[in-house]
C-alpha cells in the first residue's frame, strides 16, 4: 500500500490569488524564485508603460488644445466636446463648417425660407463665441498631427492595460500550476511503500519498507 505525507504541502489556489494581487508574488510562495522576479518586473515595466503612454496622450491633447487658440482663435476650454475638436480640423473655418450646413440644411429642406430649414441651421450652426479661423492649412493640419499623435499614445496604453491583466493571468496559472509540482514533489519524496512477500524456503513472511 501507500501513503502519502500531508506536511508540506502548498495552496494552489492561494499561489494564484497572489499572483492576481502581484504578478510572481504566487512564484515566490512556490518556492519558483526566477520566475518570481520575472512576473513582478514586466509587471513593473508595464506600470511604468501605463502612467507614460497615459501621461504622453494628455500632455499631447491639451498642447492641441492651446495650438487651436493660439492659431486658429478656437474656445478650447474643457467643456467643449471631442467633436467641436474633429471640426476644427475637418475645416479651415467654423464659417466653412456653417456653410456646410446651411448646404446640407437646403438638401433636406429645399426652401431655405422655411422654418424648417432655420431651425435646423440654428441648432446646428457654430456661434460666433465658438468660431475659429486657421492662420494657415500648413496650422490646421499640424493640429491634426498632434491630435492623432494623442490618439496613438491612447492606443498604446489601451495594449499596456492589457498586457497588465494578461500578465495576472497567466502568472496566477502558472503559480498553480508551480504549486501543484511543488506538492507531487513533497508527496514523492516523503511518501513510503509498504510490501510483504512469502518467504522462499522458510516459514514466515518476509516484511520490506522503503522510503
């Protein structure tokens, strides 16, 4: 028979819950030292890749934002909305932007006379406190760069993020799975073999043990 010692033995589940709080943190309960310090610091590294990505993004938003009032006389204060920001690109011009929907306003409404067709251009026409008039299209379309340089620093701190969960992840599995090799080991080396024989040529029965 066997029989297997129950000292020793490690949690699995509680090697990958410490993993999930800090990456290796579930290695080091395991007794898995290297791994340990590899987990934790791509963790780190990753952190560190959150706050610059983030940092970069709206650093790079708000100088767009001054760049707009600086050369084109645009409101850029905090309440104003994403899409008035697209439009002082999208056009040289908030009276560009109005001509564009008193266009649009005449597609839907054909008599420019009607209630209708003023009203939809009153709701949707930029007012005079929120004009804007580029220097220059050389002007608006570095204000595009920048902001779509923003945009792409959001994009990489949207991969860090992810690359922080993963990290959780996979470092909690793989403590469990550390754990559980730790206890096969524990288990093979304190486990004892019990087994008798009868004796050749002799009466009795031959007893043997081994660790």
């Amino acid at each position: 028979m066997e029989e297997a010692a129950a000292g020793g033995q490690k949690n699995p589940m509680l090697a990958a819950g410490l993993s999930l709080i800090l990456p290796g943190l579930g290695h080091y309960y395991a007794g898995e030292t290297y791994k340990a310090f590899s987990y934790a610091g791509f963790d780190a590294l990753a952190w560190y890749g959150h706050w610059f990505t983030q940092k970069e993004e709206t650093e790079l938003m708000d100088y767009a934002k001054i760049y707009a009032k600086r050369y084109a006389g645009a409101v850029t204060a905090d309440e104003q909305d994403d899409l008035y920001l697209e439009w002082l690109y999208d056009y040289i011009s908030s009276d560009a932007y109005n001509q564009e929907v008193q266009l649009s306003g005449k597609n839907i409404y054909g008599d420019v006379t009607s209630t209708e067709y003023l009203n939809y251009v009153n709701n949707n026409s930029i007012a005079a406190a929120d004009s804007w008039n580029w220097v220059s299209q050389q002007h608006r379309q570095r204000y595009g760069d920048i902001r779509f340089e923003s945009r792409q620093y959001g994009k990489y701190n949207l991969y860090v993020s992810t690359a922080l969960v993963l990290n959780r992840l996979v470092s909690a599995i793989d403590a469990a799975r550390a754990v559980r090799a730790y206890n096969r080991n524990k288990e093979s080396k304190f486990s004892w073999h019990l087994e008798y024989l009868p004796a050749q040529n002799a009466h009795g029965i031959t007893f043997r043990y081994r660790f």
